[in-house]
C-alpha cells in the first residue's frame, strides 16, 4: 500500500515540487530557477521505478476487503451487534481508501478502458450495447478520477487518524461513544 | 472614465540597440469593467511608446498569439483582467524561447518539434471500403465517446503556455518535446479510433516523455483548460508503459495491436 501512494500520480507530483523543487512553483518568481540546477532527470533514472505503479495497485487491491471487514468486527466483536463511533469512523476510512484505489490514473488506463484505441472496436463492433456500458464505466471513473489528488491526501489523513484513535481507545485515553446498542 | 492608475512594467529589448532586455515601467490609467492587460499594454503603444512590438490578434483568447508572463505566471494578456491584479504589473515574453524584440517571441521550435510527431494513419481498407462490400458512412463512423475523448485536445489554441511553464523545457536542455502542445497532439491521434500508430514508444524514446515529473504547471496554466497532464501525459506514459516497462499488458496489447493491424512509431 505504501509503495503505491509513492508511486502514486497524485503524490508524484506533491514530492517532486515540495522535496525536490523541480519546479517549487508555477510562477517564474517563486521557483528556483536556475539553468545550472541539476535535474534529476524526471522519470528517466531512479524514479523510473514508478512506471510500475500498476503492479502496486494490483498488490493493493487485495487489501481493501480487510478494511470492511474490520468494520464489521468493530460491530460484532462483543458477540452481538453494536454501532458504535469508531465502527463509523472505520467505515469512512474504507470508503475513503476504496474510491482512492479506484480512482487511480493506472487503473483508468487498465481496466477501464483509457489505453483502448478506440472503444467500439476492442469490444465488438456488433455488439454497440457492451461498448457503450464499458464507456459509461469509462466517463464514471474518469470522473472520480478528477478527484484522485484529494482522496490521496484525505484518505492518508484519515488512516493516520484512525489508527491514532484506534490506539487512543486501547489505552482508554476516552470511551468509544455507542450509538446503536 | 479613468478610474485608477496602474503602473505596467514592461519587458523592452530591441537586437538592434540593446545587449540584454529591461523593464520599463509605464503609468497607465485603467476603466472599470472588463479592463484587459492587452488593453493597457495597447495603450502604451498607441499613447506612450510607439516602438513597442506585441503580437496580438483576436482579443477573445481564440488566436492564442498574445501569451506573455503576467507578474511571472504565464497567461494570456487578453484573458487577465487588470482588477485582479495590483498596482504594479509587469509584464514579460515567454522566457522558454528565444526574444525577437520586446513582448515577441520566436515559437517556431515548437513547428519543428510538431513536424516530427508521426501523422495520423488512417487503416487502410478504411480508405477503399466498398472492396470488402462495406460502405463508408459505416466504417468511417467514430462512437461519441471515442469522439469526446480527442475533442478535449482540439481546443488547444497553440499559444505555447505550458511549453513555457514547463520546468524541463524552461530550465534543462533535456530533448523533451514539452507538455504541452506535442503530448497533447500525439495524445489526440492516439486516441483515434481511426489511426493506427501508437506513439507512446516514439514519445518515451525520442520525446523524453520521462523527463516530465507530472507536476502539473502546464495543466494550471492552460487558458482552455485542458487536463494536459491527466488526460494527455498520463495515458500517453501508461500506453508507454504497456510497450516497454509491463511484460503482461505488453502481450495483450501485442495481440490487440496485431488483429487491429496497428504499429508502432
């Protein structure tokens, strides 16, 4: 999971500007600009590594079911059912963390049908049908891929919040408020 | 009716007289509502100084002929409205090409670097359909979503904003084609559901498609908002990376690539 938020599109663009300055800005007065400046060769030597960013999302996709799962022991652990704050808290952050493994750039390109030529030919000229639902499917996640960069960073927040707040309530810091007993 | 002065600090440099260029701060006073930078950088050349050069020529962000750096963001002059700005503006030519004289720059680098994106091929029994007893309103019909994908790309105005927002370009000598315009060519014929060629190799190789580090300037930049680097950049390095970097979805798309009979440039 780590080693897909590194590879991520999203974060790539965050960790090139702000660690490694290339560029700080968009604006010619705020960056750094020096043609001396060393580049670090963008995506051509070390960070070619990210080109695999696929083979971190597929390795990431088995993970995401755990997420719901930990909800549904946060609910039932007790030996019957119990909504209680941090059950809800945990749900959001599998939502979070779901619609931020789909809405990826590579997955876009993949699965969804982005590195297709052209759609109605991959998928059956005769059948216009199949091609139109897989476009639809294609203009869904393009949409949630606009939002890629936020979820990035709101499902990263989160999943540090959780897991302080699961930690909190181990120590009995303060007592998991139940909603629905 | 003169509302309030604004001080225009314009980029001047004549070959001619001057070795290296300076700005030269003129005193224009603007009118409320609408007001452009355009409309005070003509001002100054009508009223002030009649010397300065400036390339423009629709005044509707159509043309894309009169892009500048406005307070150091690249834009276009007759798209950036005065009363967003302050007192002080300065206006200056594209630093990524080379200066003719004052606001004029030399683009056509960016011609010669176009010219060298392999063209649009069309499928050959597209071009004599009736041999195969089909017709040609019906091979040559494109589906409206294979159209929305390329027609994002045809807005582009070519004022060459985000070639020079482009660090790599902008600041290292690194062969790359830039974002900008050339990505976002190449992306449009790739998406092509009638072309045949795939260019993500051609663009990896001798584009420096690896150089650019998606962070994003020439997408902010873009007066026609295209995401450059979402819907163009991006899918052109996830096609480069099923040719060269992924073995699994290299086989697929050899396969793919063979029953539509496409090559790659």
């Amino acid at each position: 999971m780590g080693l897909f938020r590194l590879t991520c599109y999203a974060y790539r663009k965050d960790y090139h500007r702000h660690i490694f300055s290339h560029p700080m800005a968009c604006r010619a007065d705020v960056r750094h600009e020096n043609t001396k400046r060393k580049y670090n060769g963008g995506e051509t030597r070390f960070f070619r590594v990210e080109n695999v960013h696929r083979y971190f999302m597929y390795a990431s996709w088995p993970i995401i079911p755990f997420f719901f799962y930990d909800v549904y022991v946060s609910i039932t652990y007790k030996g019957f059912a119990e909504l209680s704050l941090g059950s809800i808290i945990l749900l959001i952050n599998a939502i979070f963390v779901t619609l931020y493994t789909f809405s990826c750039h590579s997955l876009r390109h993949v699965t969804a049908g982005g590195g297709a030529e052209c759609f109605g030919c991959v998928f059956n000229q005769s059948q216009p049908r199949s091609s139109a639902r897989w476009g639809g499917f294609f203009r869904f996640q393009s949409a949630l891929n606009r939002h890629h960069e936020a979820l990035a960073w709101t499902s990263l927040s989160l999943l540090i919040f959780v897991d302080l707040y699961i930690r909190a309530l181990g120590v009995h810091m303060f007592p998991n408020i139940i909603l629905i007993h | 009716m003169a509302d309030r002065e604004v001080t225009l600090s314009i980029f001047r440099f004549d070959p001619e007289k001057d070795k290296e260029g300076r700005f030269v701060d003129y005193k224009v006073p603007t009118v409320e509502g609408g007001m452009v930078v355009l409309d005070a950088v003509r001002y100054v050349q009508e009223k002030i100084d009649t010397t300065l050069a400036i390339r423009w020529n629709c005044k509707a962000a159509r043309c894309g002929s009169c892009s500048a750096e406005i307070n150091n963001r690249p834009a276009l002059m007759c798209k950036t409205r005065i009363d967003t700005l302050g007192d002080r503006i300065t206006v200056a030519p594209m630093r990524a090409f080379p200066v003719i004289r004052d606001l004029v720059t030399d683009v056509d680098e960016n011609y010669r670097i176009m010219s060298k994106i392999p063209k649009f091929t069309v499928r050959k029994e597209l071009m004599n359909p009736e041999a195969e007893g089909k017709k040609h309103q019906d091979v040559w019909r494109i589906q409206q979503i294979n159209v929305e994908r390329a027609k994002e790309f045809k807005k582009c105005i070519e004022c060459f904003l985000c070639q020079d927002v482009c660090h790599v370009v902008r600041e290292h000598k690194s062969g790359y084609f830039g974002p900008p315009r050339h990505i976002v060519k190449a992306a449009s014929l790739d998406m092509h559901p009638l072309d045949i060629v795939n260019r993500a190799k051609f663009l990896n190789e001798e584009g420096g498609l690896g150089y650019c580090n998606i962070t994003k300037c020439c997408q902010e930049v873009c007066p026609e908002h295209i995401h450059i680097t979402d819907n163009a950049i991006i899918p052109e390095k996830e096609r480069a990376v099923d040719l060269q970097y992924d073995p699994l979805m290299h086989a697929i798309k050899r396969r793919l690539m063979k029953k539509r009979g496409e090559t790659v440039a």
